[in-house]
C-alpha cells in the first residue's frame, strides 16, 4: 500500500506520463511533495526513477510553464 504522500507522487507522475510533457511547475511540485516529510521512502524512489528514466529517454517532455 502506498503512503499517502507517494500516492499523491504516483499521480502526478501518472498524469505527466499520459501528458508526454512535464513542465517545470508539475517538476518542482513533485520535488517538494517527495522532500515534504524530508524523507523519501522507497516507493517514491521508485516513482521519481521513473519519471528520470523516461525524461532521459523522451518519454516525457520537459516543457517551460
């Protein structure tokens, strides 16, 4: 079960990769919510690897806003 926090994280990764863009704004909010609890559990790890990896690779666009 996720934490309520990589939850929210699961959501708004999810929502970027069926975007196929990620803007700066949505970038620095996951930061902030992974970093709220100044402890970033394995699940949102995972999630936040996610998201690099698919940034790295095009997946995911990083577009101002």
């Amino acid at each position: 079960m996720l934490s309520k926090e990589a939850a929210k994280l699961k959501e708004m990764i999810v929502k970027a990769i069926q975007d196929h863009e990620l803007t700066t704004t949505e970038y620095e909010k996951i930061l902030a919510l992974a970093n709220a609890d100044i402890n970033i559990d394995p699940q949102e790890r995972q999630l936040l690897l996610q998201l690099h990896e698919l940034v790295s690779s095009g997946g995911v666009k990083r577009v101002p806003g």
